[in-house]
C-alpha cells in the first residue's frame, strides 16, 4: 500500500499560523527549554510533575465532553483517545515516582499556579461551550500538536548531547544514565517550574 501524503488544505495553515506563536511560547518556557537541554533540577522537575498535573488528570474529562456531543463518526476515535489519555494519567504520576514526588502530592489537589488555572479554565470552557470543531481544535489539535513539538525538541537536544558526550569521551560509546552534560547555567537552578 502506497501512501501519498498531500498538503494542509489553506483553512489547516491558518489554524497553524494562528497557533504559532502561543505554541513558540510555550516551547520557550523555562520549564522546556531546561528539560530539552537536561538542566532541570530535582525540586523544578517535581513542582512542574505536580503543577501540570490537572491537565493530565482532567483530559480524558474534556474528551469525554466532547464524545458526548461528537457525531457518530467520531465516537470511536473519542473513545480510543480517552483510553490512551487515561494512560498518560498513570504515566505521569509514574514519572513522578522516578523524581521521587509524593504520592499524596498527586492525591491531594494543590493550588494551581495561575497559568495552570487559566489554561484548564479554558480547556474546560471550550469542550462545555464552544462550537465543536473549535472546542476539538483546543484540546486535540493545539495541545496535541505542541505536546509532539516539545518531545521532539527534548529528544533533539538530547540527542545532541549524547553526541557531544560521546565526542567528548573520544567516539566510545556512552548510556544516557551515564552521560552528563557539562553545561553550567547556575541561573536556571533559581528557576521555579
């Protein structure tokens, strides 16, 4: 089977133009942009697990409004998306395991931080209100998309680390567990997530 793949129909550019810059922005967050080049420390990393968990936990909720309201064709990939979503619940918190976060501090709500609350306001207010296309742009298609832009800029810079360590070391090869970098950026350790 051969697939052609054809470009973005003009109305999916525009959605992508219009969604850039709120995307750059959160590509060019602190919290990002340390953990893409592994500079993240113990503290910032757990505050950040805890911090962004309501979007995590809350998501398959915001489908589940959608799939209420979705036409027939789009139940079944609504229902897979909330079993794939219910996942991602557990796997944040299993992170949070191997950076030693509390359980009770997924347990037991803590306050949002303000950029947390107006972003899971608006996803809340999108898939109770909005028209549906707009209410699925918001919560798949925006957040989806730079959530695969932030993985791919953290694997990048990863990788490129990893060459560089294994530059560094004369062309042997390293593990990642073994592999650390030799960037000092003491004012990122100041920083909060």
């Amino acid at each position: 089977m051969v697939v052609q793949v054809t470009p973005h129909p003009s109305w999916v550019a525009e959605l992508d133009a219009a969604l850039e810059p709120g995307r750059q922005a959160i590509l060019d967050t602190p919290v990002i942009v340390d953990a893409s080049e592994n500079q993240l420390v113990d503290g910032q990393i757990q505050n950040f697990l805890v911090g962004f968990y309501p979007i995590i936990r809350d998501f398959p909720q915001w489908l589940q409004m959608l799939l209420d309201r979705s036409p027939d064709m789009g139940r079944e990939f609504f229902t897979d998306n909330i079993r794939v979503e219910r996942r991602h619940d557990a796997m944040w918190r299993a992170m949070g395991d191997g950076f030693t976060v509390p359980k009770k501090r997924f347990q037991t709500p803590e306050p949002m931080a303000p950029e947390v609350k107006v972003f899971h306001a608006y996803l809340t207010d999108m898939c109770r209100t909005a028209e549906f296309g707009a209410a699925v742009s918001a919560t798949n298609y925006a957040v989806e998309g730079v959530a695969q832009r932030s993985r791919r800029k953290r694997c990048a810079d990863l990788e490129r680390m990893r060459r560089s360590a294994r530059a560094d070391a004369g062309g042997s090869r390293s593990t990642p567990s073994t592999t650390t970098s030799t960037r000092s950026t003491p004012s990122r350790s100041s920083r909060t997530a």
